[in-house]
C-alpha cells in the first residue's frame, strides 16, 4: 500500500468513527390506538403531544387534545427537543398517557380534561 493509500484509508476510518456522534436522534416506536366502544384513540408522530381520536366506522377525526406542550428552543436542534407519547392504556373512562421522559397524564374521555399524575 502505498503511502497516500494509507492516508486516505486512515481518513476514511477517522470519519467513519466521529459520523455516529452527529447523527440524529432515531425515530420513536410507533404506538398502537386504543379502541373503545368504536372510537379510536391514537398519539400519532405528526400530532406530537396530542391524543387524536376518531370514528372507526368512518375514519374520520372527532377530536384531539393537547396532553402536554413540548417547548423547543431555536439555537438547538429540533430532533433532539422531541417528546413523543410511548403508551396509551385504557381504564375505566380515562385514558393513560406516557411520553418519552417518563411523564405520566389521564384524559378522562367523557370531560376531555387532562391531568398530570
């Protein structure tokens, strides 16, 4: 091997070594709706923060509500800012929440209203 051979192999295995530390962040799990009494409940990706229901018969959006608000600072990268919902659990009339950071909410389904737990 030559001598500029091994310099541009030697670039390549330096590179390939930082490139992990500015990747960005992977996309969350998907989570799976919630279906009660022929309402679907889902915290799809693009609805960060939000719980969107809709008709099954229909498909069509009834509602959504804000379970929580995700602040993003402009100087960082958003990727990195993003909390999206990990968990939707049904019991009773109110549905449980998780997100990202460990953050616990119930919507209750007949008042639409949030709490934090």
């Amino acid at each position: 091997m030559n001598r500029t051979s091994a310099l541009l192999a030697f670039c390549a295995v330096l590179l390939g070594g930082i490139a992990p530390v500015f990747a960005k962040r992977s996309a969350p799990a998907d989570v799976a709706p919630i279906v009660i009494k022929g309402v679907e409940y889902s915290a799809p990706h693009d609805a960060m923060g939000f719980v969107v229901v809709k008709g099954i018969s229909s498909g069509k959006e009834l509602w959504r509500v804000r379970i929580y608000e995700v602040r993003v600072n402009p100087e960082l990268e958003r990727d990195v800012q993003d909390v999206f919902i990990t968990a939707l659990v049904a019991k009773d009339d109110t549905l449980l929440i998780t997100n990202e950071r460990g953050e616990k909410y119930a919507l209750d389904l007949k008042t639409r209203k949030v709490t934090r737990q």
